[in-house]
C-alpha cells in the first residue's frame, strides 16, 4: 500500500501491485539495459530540501521538471525508501536548487558519492530559510520554494509537485549537468 493510502494516483488500477519489469521488456533485459539506457540521459543536477519539525534534509536529483505556469508548478522525483521523501509528506513544503557548474561538491554531498558521513548541508554551501521554511541555497542558478500540492507514487518513487511560493534567480552561469555517471557542464547553446 502507498504511503499515502488512497490519495495515490495509479494510471491503470490494476497494476497497483505490480513491482515487477515492465510487460514490455523482458526481466533479464530490464535488469541487464534499463540502468545503462538511462545513463545517456542528460540531467540538469538539483539539489531537493525540507524541513521537518527542525531537521533538514536533502537529496540530489536530476528527475526534476516544470509542470505549469498558471499556476506555477515544479516536480521532483524521489525515492520513497529515503527520509527526505518522508520528511516532504510529512512537512508539505520543498525548495528546488539549479546548481551551477562550480557547485559540484554540493551535488556530491548530498547524493553521498564523497562517502561523507556529514550532514551535507554543513558541508558544502551556505543555506538560508525560504518563505516556506525549506532550506534555499545561497548561489544557486534558481531556488524554487514550494509547497507540495501533490503527491503521486509509485512503488519506488514519487512524483512530488511543488505550488511555487517564491524564487530566488541568481546571476547566471553554467550549470551543473549530469551524463553517463559523470558531472559537467554545456557551453552557450546556439540557434
């Protein structure tokens, strides 16, 4: 059952409890490719926080995208096993940070690809409270504060969307970007 009961969304009922490959690709395939595939996706690299009665916390993620303008929505993708995932259902309020190209280190703290044992936010960045009370990161591309509107799950992940409370925009530079297990960043793109 979902952590959310009943107010899951599932695009087809009956397959609510299948946790199995997909019905299009074999399992032996979907074990062996589906990882790799996905590596030639590229991913601009974010960093996803709350608060919950006091404690923050936080996770690095590429699966983020807008959802609308009117109103202005965003969503993250996050596994449901982490505490972060939990701390957001419990706490309703999430802040989306762009990370620049010279904000690898955050990128890494939070995704614990450094071994750091640390609390990530005392590692790497300077943090302030946003108008919802998610931790924003100073620096960043774009800070997103939101409250989460909706919650939709799946066996592994959900998809969270966040009603955009506030945003910060910072002085543009490259960002941060992900591809093949490897950090980087794009030059200026041309018509």
């Amino acid at each position: 059952m979902s952590p959310l009961g009943s107010s899951s969304w599932v695009a087809r009922p009956e397959m609510a409890a299948h946790h199995g490959p997909s019905d299009y690709l074999s399992a032996e395939f979907a074990r062996e490719h589906f990882r790799q595939a996905m590596r030639g996706l590229v991913g601009a690299v974010n960093v996803v926080t709350t608060v919950h009665q006091g404690e923050r916390f936080g996770l690095t993620a590429t699966a983020v995208c807008s959802v609308s303008a009117d109103p202005p929505r965003i969503l993250a993708c996050v596994n449901v096993t982490g505490r972060t995932f939990h701390a957001l259902l419990d706490s309703r309020r999430m802040a989306i940070n762009v990370l620049a190209h010279d904000q690898q280190v955050i990128a890494q703290a939070f995704a614990k690809f450094s071994g750091a044992q640390d609390d990530p936010f005392a590692v790497a960045g300077s943090w302030r409270v946003g108008h919802t009370g998610a931790p924003l990161l100073d620096g960043a591309l774009v800070s997103f504060d939101c409250v989460v509107a909706e919650f939709f799950v799946t066996p592994s992940h959900a998809i969270v969307i966040g009603e955009i409370r506030d945003m910060h925009v910072a002085d543009q530079r490259p960002p941060l970007m992900y591809f093949d297990g490897v950090f980087g960043t794009l030059g200026k793109l041309k018509a």
